[in-house]
C-alpha cells in the first residue's frame, strides 16, 4: 500500500507546482497524522526539493516541488487523458504567485494559454513581470511535451513562441539597461557610429569603442540601437552583452547561437514579405540546432574545436536563395562590456573576432562595434582586426557644454518643492564639467553629493578645482572621499569612515563595535543604549552613505561607497606622505582594524558580559550561520595573509552572503573561497593559493585549460602553477612528500596533468620523461588519493587520463627505458585502474607484443570507448580476445553498458552495401536508420553528428553484438574497431603544424577513400585552409574509418604522425588482432 500511495502522490506533484505537504496528503486521502503519513512523507521526501517563495515579492511561505527528473518520469506514465484528468482533479489549487504551477496546470487541463507580450511603453519593471511570466511558461512546455498523451507539435509551437517572446523582452531590457533617461553629448560619434553600421563606409572591419568604465559606451550604443527598433529601414540589431553569464565564458558556438537567434527574431520585422520573413526565421533557428555544441561522445566541445566546426558550416550555410536578402541587408552586431570575456584567457578573443570574420565573410551587411574599457589586442594584430589609429574610438567625457546639460537635467530630475534645484548657476556647471572632464558617471555622482551639501556649492566646486592630481577615471573615488569628509557632524565623521568598513549596522553593533575604536571610549566602557540608538538615527540620515536594511541589521553602508573605499582604510601611508597624511592614513588604518576586531569577537563571542542581558539574548537569536560568516568576514581584515582552512560549505557561505563584496576580502582569502566554488583565479590571487587547496587550484586551472583547447593554451593557463613552482624552493622537503630532496617539486596529480598537455602537443618523448616520474609518484600515493584518481578516470573515460596516454607512448618506439625502470621498481598495483601499470611494463620489458588485457575488464570503466573496448561481450571471439573470466583487480563493478557512440558509424567503402547489408541484419531498425542516412547523397558535419545523436539507448548495438559471428572483414574493422578519441590531441596539434597545401592534399585522399566524407571538408572546400579545421579532420577521418589513413599520410610529412600510427596501430592489435590479415 506505501508503494502505491508514493506513486499516487508522485503523480499528483507531477501535474503540480509547488505545493503545502498536508495538501498532498489531504489529495491522496491521508488526512490524519499517522504511522503511514510518517512513513509516506519520508519515502516521498527523496524527489523533492524545499520551497519558500515561488516569486519574488510574495509572502513567505514553505512548501515543497518535485524534482525535474522525477516530474519527467512521472509524466511520461501518462498514457491516457482519463488518467490524466482523474490526477488533474486531486491535485492541489496552484498557489496564486506560483506562475509555473499555473501554467502547467492549464496546460495539462488542455485550456488555451495566452503568451504575455508587453507594450511598447512598458517600464523595465513591466517588462521583468513578463519575463518570468514567460519563463514559467517555458518550464512548463518544456515539462508537458513529454507528456505521451497530449499533441507535442502543438507544444514545439508554443515552445518557439515563448522563446522568441523572451528574447525579444531580454533584446529591449538589455538596450535599456544601459541607457540614461536622456542621452548627451557623443553626437559625433553617434553619427559616426551609425553612418558605419548602416555600411555607409569602406573599411568594413569592426569599429573599436573604449573607455573607463562609466563614459557612457553602453549608453551611447544603447541608445543608437534603440533609435533603430521602429524604424523599417533601419539595420537588423544583435547586441552581445558578455557581462551576460551565458557568453561570458566565451564559448564560440554559445556567440554563434546568440547570434543566430536575435537574426531570427530581427527578419521578422526587417524582411518583406512577412511569409518569406517567417520562412528565412525559420531556417536561421534551424541552423542554430544545427551547431554541434556536444562531439561525437556527448562532451561538450572545446572552445578550439568549436571555432573550427564554425569555420567549416558558415561557408555553406548563408548559400542557396533562402539567404539571398539577408546577405546584403544591414545588420548591426554591438560586442558590449568586452573586458568581461578578455579576461578569460587562452585565445577567446581571437576566436571571438574570427566567428565575427566568417560571418561577415558571407553576411556581407554585417557591421560590428566592439565596446570595452581598453583595446583587447596589441601592435600588428590590434591594427589588422580594427584598422589604423584613426578608425579606432575612445570616448574621454562629454563636452563641455553636455556635461553642463546633463549636469542641469539630472539636477532638475531630483529637484522637489522642499529641495530645489542646486546647480543654478550655468558657469559653475560648465566649470564643473570642466573639472570632471565630461565623465557621466562623475557628473551623476557630483549632483547627488552637491545635493546633500551643506555648505556653498561654490566652496564645492573650489575643492575640485584644488585637487592638482585628480583624473577623470578617479572622479567617484574623489568625490566619495569628499562626501566623507565634508560630514559636518563630529560624531558621524569619527564613526563614518573607519566604520565604513562595516557592511551591515544596527544599534547593537554601534554599542559594542564602532563606538570603542571610533569614538575613542576608555577601555571597558559602552555608551548606553540611548546613545547608541541616537547615533545610528543621526547615520540613518546620512543617506549617501547607508541604506536601509533588513532585520536583525537596520541599515547597510552604500556597497558602491564601501567596495571603493575599503581597500583604502587598511592602505596605511606612502613613502612620500607628508607628515600629516601619514598621521592620518596610519590612524585610519588602526581604526579600521580595531573596529574589524571588534566585529569578529562580537559575532564569534558576543557582546560582554556587563551589557546584559537583554543583549546576549539579541546576539543569541542571531542565525548561527549568519554568526560564523560575519565573523569569518571581519577576521579577514584583521589576518588578511592567514585565512582558516575553512570547507567549501564555509565558502559558498561566505559568497552568498557578500555578493559583490567578495572581492574587498584580502587575495588569500578570496583565493581560498573561489578555489572552492571552482572560479578563476586572478594572478594576484594565484600568488595566495593555500598549499591544502594547491592541488584543487591547479586541476581548476587546467580544466579551463582544457576547456579552451589543450595544447593551445597551455601558456596560457599556467597562473596558479607558475606561481607554486616560484614558491616551491621556499617550501622544505619534508613538508611535501612529492618533493624528493634536490629534486623539482611535482605531485602526482600535477605531474599528471604535464603529462596530459604534452601528450596535446604531440611531445611523446616528454610524456615517456614525466611517466617514469609519474609512476614513481603513484608508489607514494594515498588509499584516498589514489581512489581520487580513479573516480577521476571513471567520470571522465580513462582514455582521457595521463597513465593510458604513457601505455600508448610505451607500445611505441619512443625511448621508454625510464619509463620500464619506474614501473619495475613500483612492483605490484595497490588499484584497480592501475593494472595499466603491469601493461606498460610487459612493453617497456619487450614482452608487450601479446599483452593480457583481460584485467583491465573489471576495472569499472566508464566511458564509451573503455566500455566497447574493455568489456566482455559475444564479440570477445570475433576480437581475438581471452574471454576466460579475468582476475579481480579493484573494486570496480563489471563495465558500463557499451555505446554505440563507440563504432564509426559513418564508416564503410563505395560497392560495400551487400557487406554493411549482412552486418545489420538482426537489428533492421539500426539498418534503417544507416541507409536514410546513405540516401542523403552528400552529407554534411551536421548530418552526421544527428547520426550519432539518433543512438541514445544500447538495444539495438546489445542485439548486434549477441547476433552471430560477424565476418573479418575490411568493413566491418572499420566500424567496430571503435573511434579513437585518446588520438585526437596530438594529431590536431601536428595538422596545425602543417602547410595547407598538405592539408588540402589530406582532404582529397580521404574524400576518395571514405565513403561519407563531409562535403564541408572536400578539397575545394578547404583550399585556402587557415589551420583551424584540423579538429573536424580528424574527427571525421576516425568516424569515416579512415584515421589510419589519416595518420599514413601525415607521416610522410611529420615523424611525429609515425608515432601516434603506431598508436594506432598497437590499438589494432590489442583489441584487434584479425585486423593484420587485412592488410587495413
């Protein structure tokens, strides 16, 4: 009965959004409390998640939702509408401020849903409402379209409509979000700007727009595309914002889709007919479908190869009638706030401006403005993606006469009956505008601070015009000094700038944190708390500096005052201070310091004991996370080199609770919290890695490494690396049990990565070097290490690992002698994967021509290759291999499932059909599936990854595999044989390393042999090949069957190609033996 009354409810939460779990249970007939209702909600309990608020705004209130995975499930056991409407009755009313669960509800229930769509005078405000009532309803589609029993087509319509709904609110929230209620100033720049876009010029390279941040680029482009949005004949607009998180990390294929998409949306309004519009729209969101974000395994491509399968598709893609209006129509490209993504590294920029290049290439409309605080190029390569000096744009403020405008019009915005206008006086504006060089974001500051002044506003701007050092992209900081400073209050200006370092206040903290070091109090003694509750009002007028806040704090200092100024108090004096300067700047530095103290002990300890105790109790109710976190905080300032070794609980804590703030901590500290949450190190923060969280920092770095394409950026990711070798002679022998005395610095773990990227970069005799050492460093390694490695290799493939790269180097003639010793002086394996290590030795010892592979076949390998590879199957016969049963090694179960992802699908010789006919016969529909991809004639990269794509299940390659013995045969090596994944590093660093005339030679050798070659890699249409399609030539080459081919023909130009064929080779023969008498 439990059973079925879990099933009951799983169904009813399917079809509802979030929910009270007493509804539930009312819903299925468990009204009372009881044993079962225990026992139910416990069970239940295990596919949900805890709900407090379903919108942003609304009344607290707890509840639960079922799980993505589960509701999934749940909702594909749906078969009939009966039984759909029966569940639909019991379920719960969707709460009123649950915008999911109402739209999933009317959807299940079959009612028409209207698709919210806002008016062209809606507020930003307005238009967020929309967008998360249209997300809701997104999630809901995308929920009830794998429901069996309703229409899916009539869900993939609503599901395309919501989506362009959302993106055009986002496309109107993004040009507003930057753009002042009236813009000023740059008109010639506009007009520059937009005789470009509109392709009114010659050079149509891409403009570059830089500036400090706050001069106005945004505003300045928003307000240009904006102009544009109702206009019929004005140029299609696609703004790439990459403070975005979905673009920030720079990720070729996610730019093209953004790209593609607002194309989509922008033919809508631009192209006529409407019909021919719709159809053109159509295709655009096709090709976006089309971009092959996964490879052939499901991993999610590097940046290198994602770039490259761009560069092959575009050429084709914007051929052909359909694209005949959009290749010469206008279109606008804005790459805004691009110093976000030039700080990732590697070659993002590069690969950025190329997938602009190509486009541009066939969209001969396309004009492109970069934005960004400074040039993301330097020297020649600066000059030949943007042009000369003269083409480029640097906005330096406003003119003088727009600064005063601004300066007058944002003063008038704020004027009231009881406070007027302040800046009346046309000169002291100008002079102003002078003063602040016309930057916009000065100038907003400026009116608000003279705002609040109580002096004269003359006396104001005199203070700027004695300031000799002052430079325009320090005017907030200025200013902000000025606001602290100018506090006419004695009490407020002691307690305000040391204070400042405070994020949250509330009385109590004045009482017994700020009033001590700020006021200068006698050891031991408090102010009452009258006193203190004075104070905080008098702060609480002081609204440039503080907010208000939410219990158990009453007000927050202003976090652009604070993220300015915090790193300031604690600067201490300079060298060339003047006496009194330093006097100051050391008193500051020491109040700042004493009240971080103060804070910590309040928090850790709470107030003393001769408050009382109505206090203690105030600190006692305080959340204890909220205690630990804040005391965490201030402990930061008080010992910035030292920070605790605090867990990666203690850091998303931490993170949660500052935001922003996170990055006023002290390097050590942020290090240590963004090595937790898997961030970026900055170099700063590289030079403060802790050494317990050394060899986390570095795998992170070399997973963007990774992630960026290895070998190409192996430079380029080595921040956190490079600065613990600078560090290592530092460190003594005995504290790392890595470091053998005279001898480098090298764990395992980094010893294995070294070895991974020089194994990218086709360095072979290296990679044998490093191994020895390696295999040594495995000898010293813990259980829990060890076993760290091995979760490692089984989450990845261990085909990806560093030891399976030092087998295939030692079945090759590279000099393995260091390699034979280090593994006959480790003896036995301690692990399971580590049966790999008794291979390479029946290698390096000369014996490895037959070598047993049988143990690696219980190892517990996950991954496509190893699971076809390593895993017993009916097969074994046919491979050649041992299938008596194997030795245990480890602990691993037996392997996973094997894949079809594994075979070169793709594979197979011209007049071969009667063969490729009898290897298929026992799975008819796997035949089918083959031979509609056969008929397409000429198939394309695309065409074949959606081969793949269509293989998500094992039935059909199970049943093969138990059919009857298949024959020896060429074709059939081919595409059993598997793909080889393991090669593709270091045979795309040596196709890069080739001339093109080599490479187009390449293509036309394997066009003739295989079969299925992708017309996109065709000699003609590789000639002029620029070195970025080597990952799609390989790629292709192995699912094509032809990698050996591949390998062959480099060669005859490259001795390191000989080498990764005899890889390829040794492959052949461990798993392959009957392929010799081939002669393949």
């Amino acid at each position: 009965m439990q059973r079925a009354l879990v099933d009951l409810a799983r169904e009813v939460a399917a079809v509802s959004g979030c929910f009270d779990p007493d509804d539930l249970c009312r819903a299925i007939g468990l009204q009372r409390w009881s044993e079962t209702r225990r026992e139910f909600l416990g069970h239940l309990s295990r596919d949900i998640a805890e709900v407090t608020s379903s919108a942003p705004g609304a009344p607290r209130r707890y509840g639960w939702i079922l799980s993505p995975d589960q509701r999934r499930s749940t909702l594909r056991q749906f078969l009939t509408q009966t039984q759909l409407g029966q569940v639909l009755d019991h379920a719960p009313t969707p709460w009123h401020d649950d915008l999911f669960g109402q739209a999933l509800h009317r959807l299940l229930s079959g009612h028409d849903v209207a698709i919210p769509r806002p008016r062209a005078t809606d507020d930003d405000e307005s238009l967020l409402e929309h967008l998360r009532q249209n997300a809701a309803l997104l999630d809901a589609v995308q929920f009830v379209r794998v429901v069996p029993v309703l229409d899916k087509s009539v869900m993939d319509r609503l599901e395309t409509e919501v989506k362009r709904q959302i993106q055009d609110i986002q496309k109107r929230r993004d040009l507003a979000s930057g753009q002042p209620t009236r813009h000023f100033g740059y008109r010639n720049v506009r007009r520059r700007l937009s005789n470009f876009l509109r392709g009114k010029t010659v050079d149509t390279r891409p403009v570059l727009l830089t500036g400090t941040g706050g001069i106005g680029k945004s505003a300045l482009l928003a307000r240009l595309l904006q102009d544009w949005q109702t206009r019929q004949d004005a140029p299609i607009t696609v703004i790439l914002d990459f403070d975005r998180p979905q673009l920030k990390s720079g990720s070729p294929i996610q730019i093209a889709r953004e790209i593609l998409s607002q194309l989509a949306a922008g033919v809508r309004r631009a192209i006529e007919p409407a019909d021919e519009a719709e159809a053109m729209s159509k295709t655009l969101r096709d090709l976006r479908g089309r971009l092959l974000t996964t490879d052939t395994f499901g991993e999610l491509r590097d940046h290198i190869s994602q770039a490259a399968a761009l560069e092959t598709m575009f050429p084709e893609w914007f051929q052909g009638d359909w694209a005949a209006k959009l290749r010469e129509y206008p279109i606008a490209l804005a790459l805004d706030s691009f110093e976000a993504v030039d700080r990732q590294g590697g070659q993002v920029v590069t690969q950025i401006l190329n997938v602009e290049l190509w486009l541009r290439n066939h969209l001969t409309g396309l004009r492109t403005v970069l934005s960004g605080r400074a040039a993301p190029l330097s020297g020649d390569e600066l000059d030949h993606r943007f042009g000369p000096a003269s083409r480029r744009i640097e906005l330096r403020g406003l003119s003088l006469e727009a600064g005063a405008q601004l300066l007058e019009q944002e003063d008038n915005s704020l004027a009231t009956k009881k406070q007027p206008a302040v800046l009346t006086n046309p000169i002291l504006r100008l002079q102003v505008s002078e003063l602040l060089d016309g930057h916009p974001l000065a100038l907003r500051i400026f009116v608000q601070y003279a705002r609040g002044h109580k002096g004269d506003i003359d006396g104001l701007v005199d203070s700027l015009k004695q300031d000799e050092g002052f430079r325009s992209e320090f005017a907030h900081r200025f200013l902000y000094e000025r606001i602290l400073e100018r506090i006419n209050d004695p009490e407020m200006q002691k307690l305000a700038h040391p204070g400042l370092v405070l994020r949250q206040i509330n009385d109590d903290l004045i009482r017994f944190v700020l009033a001590g070091p700020c006021l200068g109090l006698p050891d031991g003694s408090l102010p009452s708390e009258e006193e203190a509750a004075r104070l905080g009002q008098k702060l609480r007028d002081e609204y440039w500096l503080v907010d208000e806040d939410e219990p158990p704090f009453t007000l927050r200092h202003r976090a652009d005052v604070r993220r300015m100024m915090v790193a300031g108090l604690f600067a201490g004096p300079r060298a060339n201070d003047t006496p009194e300067d330093r006097d100051r700047k050391t008193a500051l530095r020491r109040d700042a310091l004493a009240v971080c103290t103060a804070a910590r002990d309040y928090f850790l300890n709470g107030p003393p004991r001769e408050a009382g105790a109505e206090p203690m109790a105030r600190w006692a109710a305080l959340d204890e996370e909220l205690r630990v976190v804040q005391a965490l905080h201030y402990a930061a300032f008080v010992a910035s080199e030292d920070p605790p070794a605090f867990d990666a609980a203690t850091a998303r804590a931490l993170d949660l609770s500052l935001g922003e703030d996170l990055e006023t901590l002290p390097p050590a500290w942020r290090a240590r919290v963004k090595i937790h949450l898997d961030r970026v190190l900055t170099r700063e923060e590289a030079a403060h890695v802790p050494e317990d969280l050394r060899e986390k920092a570095e795998s992170q770095e070399f997973t963007a490494a990774v992630q960026h394409g290895l070998s190409a950026a192996e430079e380029e990711f080595s921040t956190v690396s490079a600065a613990s070798r600078k560090r290592a002679p530092d460190i003594e022998p005995q504290q790392d049990r890595y470091r053998p005395e005279g001898s480098e610095w090298l764990s395992a773990s980094r010893l294995s990565r070294d070895i991974q990227r020089a194994f990218a970069a086709a360095r072979f005799d290296e990679v044998a070097n490093l191994g020895a050492q390696y295999i040594k460093a495995l000898g010293d390694q813990t259980q829990d290490e060890a076993e760290a490695d091995t979760t490692e290799a089984l989450t990845r493939g261990f085909w990806r690992q560093s030891l399976w790269q030092c087998l295939l180097v030692a079945g090759t003639s590279s000099d393995t002698a260091d390699l034979g010793i280090a593994v006959q002086s480790l003896g036995g394996s301690k692990h399971g994967y580590m049966s790999l290590v008794d291979t390479i030795w029946s290698f390096t010892s000369g014996s490895g021509y037959g070598a047993d592979f049988s143990a690696l076949r219980t190892a517990g390998f996950r991954s496509y290759v190893d699971s076809y590879r390593l895993s017993e199957s009916d097969l074994d016969g046919w491979l050649g291999r041992d299938v008596a049963p194997a030795p245990s090694h480890g602990s691993g179960p037996a392997a996973a499932p094997r894949s079809p992802r594994a075979l070169a699908l793709a594979a197979g010789r011209i007049g071969a059909e009667e063969e490729f006919a009898a290897l298929f016969e026992s799975v008819p529909d796997l035949a089918s599936r083959i031979e509609k991809f056969w008929a397409q004639g000429a198939v394309g990269l695309s065409e074949i990854a959606a081969l793949y794509r269509q293989f998500g299940e094992d039935e059909d390659i199970v049943r093969l595999l138990q059919s009857e013995r298949l024959p020896h045969s060429d074709t059939a090596f081919r595409m059993f044989r598997g793909l080889n994944p393991d090669l593709y590093p270091p045979l795309r660093h040596i196709l890069d390393d080739q001339e093109g005339e080599i490479t187009v030679r390449l293509a036309q050798a394997l066009s003739e042999r295989a079969r299925h070659w992708p017309r996109e890699l065709r000699p003609e249409a590789v000639h002029g090949y620029t070195g970025r399609q080597s990952s799609n030539l390989v790629e292709a080459a192995d699912q094509c069957g032809e990698l050996g081919t591949l390998c062959a023909f480099l060669s005859e130009f490259d001795p390191r190609a000989a080498t990764v064929r005899e890889m390829f080779d040794r492959l052949s023969d461990w798993f392959f033996p009957f392929a010799r008498e081939l002669g393949a």
